[in-house]
C-alpha cells in the first residue's frame, strides 16, 4: 500500500481479498494468458527462462529465488483511496453510538461522513488516531474476524463489486508463473500485516508467514486460561518506501531477485532489489512497474495521484532498466471473472 501524501497513506493502514488463486500454467500453455504479446511480457519470460535454467550463465538456485510485490496498485485496485481506509471508517462507525464527541470532533467527524478528502485533510495525525481507535486492543482473533466479515458483505463504493473481486488477473498468473519456476512469493505493502494476512493465501497463494507490511504494537495476555494476543496502538513500524527493504531484511534475509510495485512508495524496494551493490555484483534482477493507464477497465492515474502517485519510480524505471507495465496496452483483461465490456 502506498502512501497519499508521502508516508501519510502508509500510516493509515497500519492493521492487517478474494478471488480463487489462479491455476498452474499447464505444461506448453501460455503462462501468461492475459498478457498482451509484447516487450514487457517477452522480458518476463526471458528473465524466468534465464535465472531458472542450469547451466545459463544468469542461473539462481531455487533457495535464492525471492520475489517481492507491493499490494495495493499492483495486486488489486486502490482507488479511490485504500481498501482498508474503507474498513477502518466502517469499524469507527460501529464505535461511535460508545462515542457522541466523535461527530464533532476531527479526524472523527470526517470519517463517519464519509468525508475521505476531510479525513486525508487531518494529515498523519488525524489516520493515526483513526487506525488507534479502530483496530487497537482488540485480540487477533477479533480483529482477523472483522476482516473477514467486512470482505463478505461491503462493496467497492464505485464498481459495486466485492472488494476481494478486485484483484489483477494478470498479476494472478504471474504469481503462479513464478511460483511454478521455484520461486518463493512474498508481500511487502504499506499496508498492515495484519489485515493483509486475512486473505493473501485463498486471494494470491502466499501464506501469512510471506507477507510484511505496517504493524502496529502487539502484547501477550492470559484470558480465561487461553493465551491471547492484543493488537495495541503503539509502536507503529511502517512499511513503505525505505521501509519496505528494512521490512525484507528484518523478515526475508534476502536480497529479492524480483520486485513488482506501482508507485514511489516501491521505488526503495525495486533500488535494492536491482542496483549492484558492486563491481563483483553482476547477477541477473527484475524490476516492474504496474502503470494504471485504463480508465475504461480500471483507472489512469499516475504523478499527480495522491493515492498511488507515480513519478519518481517513473522517471528512474528506463535508467535502472524497470519494465513498464501498461494496464491498457499489456493486459488483456483487469479483473480473474470480466469480459472487456464490463469491466467498469
């Protein structure tokens, strides 16, 4: 998940969708079925063939095949603002009969109105308390049981699908094209940990274990003789622009040899997963970049966004040899279960 003003959207989506994971190419399918024919589709195949194949000069053992991808932007949509801002405003409106200032009171008044511009307006600050009065001193099974009743019964606010049906086809098959050539797929957001761990397995094929994102604190407690963990409102660690390698470092202790984001807040991951760290440094990276240009099928948006803004990533992608993805002129389709017409 990407920042909306700078490491602001981040912050707000602290705490931790579904469509069926999709298949293993067959073999002597295409193993990326609703990628266009093209350069950014040949070069992924070229990279798989080259660091999977033994005895290729390029050849990277399976143990070392990590590959990193960003969550909002790049594996389902974020507009118009973050899912789980959406969450988070439904689970302060659940609280508020407990809270009468709230209606008056900022980020608060915003947030039960509905108001996403009035709440982004409150800065840091205001995301924050929302994130502390929402998602805070509730157990993980409380909070994990949230998630998932709010993924079953609200609806994207624009395109009225269930939000977990928003996912990007074309990203589902590159996952299992990965997965398939021994790779081991991770998630690394600016979104929480925690509401990312709800549904990454049944939504992407990676378990909990591989997803690293914004967490806030957490204790130990004894309830009824059951051990229990509670999410508390402090300690928060955001995993967003350099965040993002300090979180792969802190949880992977590998170097990623595939990164994929769609805005600035990836732009430290793709750096450290394709920059030499020196002259000896000569192994084989890939770096993409999701560019949302289909405002018919999805939304085109890019450096003057404040959700998932694109502009340094942008500019650095042809000097560090990032391969562009362009929803309109790479994807045949956006979404796993849409024809072309009716996907907006």
């Amino acid at each position: 998940m990407k920042s909306i003003v700078s490491t602001t959207c981040a912050t707000l989506l602290l705490v931790g969708v579904a469509s069926p994971v999709l298949g293993q190419p067959t073999p002597g399918s295409d193993p990326l079925p609703s990628w266009k024919e093209g350069d950014v589709k040949r070069a992924i195949i070229t990279f798989v063939d080259a660091v999977t194949t033994e005895g290729s000069p390029d050849y990277v053992p399976p143990e070392e095949r990590i590959a990193t991808f960003d969550n909002d932007g790049s594996l389902w949509s974020e507009k118009p603002t973050y899912f789980q801002l959406f969450f988070a405003i439904d689970q302060v409106r659940k609280m508020a009969a407990n809270h009468p200032d709230w209606e008056t009171t900022e980020p608060f008044k915003s947030a039960l109105a509905g108001d996403v511009n009035g709440l982004m307006a409150t800065g840091k600050e205001g995301l924050a308390k929302i994130l502390a009065s929402s998602h805070a001193n509730l157990t993980a099974e409380e909070f994990s049981a949230a998630v998932r009743d709010w993924l079953a019964t609200r609806r994207h606010p624009i395109t009225n699908r269930p939000y977990d049906e928003m996912v990007y086809q074309p990203m589902l098959e590159l996952l299992a094209y990965l997965r398939e050539h021994g790779f081991k797929t991770f998630i690394v957001s600016g979104g929480g940990i925690d509401f990312i761990r709800v549904f990454a397995e049944e939504t992407y094929g990676i378990p909990p274990e591989q997803v690293i994102g914004s967490s806030i604190a957490a204790k130990f407690e004894m309830r009824d003789g059951i051990p229990t963990i509670v999410k508390r409102p402090e300690g928060m660690f955001i995993d967003d622009k350099e965040g993002k390698p300090i979180g792969i470092y802190q949880h992977i202790g590998r170097r990623p040899l595939f990164a994929a984001g769609n805005s600035d807040g990836d732009l430290q991951m793709l750096q450290y997963t394709t920059i030499p760290r020196s002259e000896s440094d000569s192994g084989r990276h890939f770096g993409l970049i999701v560019h949302h240009t289909d405002a018919d099928r999805e939304w085109a948006y890019d450096r003057d966004s404040h959700v998932g803004r694109l502009e340094q990533a942008l500019d650095e992608a042809p000097k560090r040899g990032w391969r562009v993805a362009d929803m309109k002129r790479d994807w045949t389709r956006i979404y796993p279960d849409a024809t072309q017409s009716s996907d907006r």
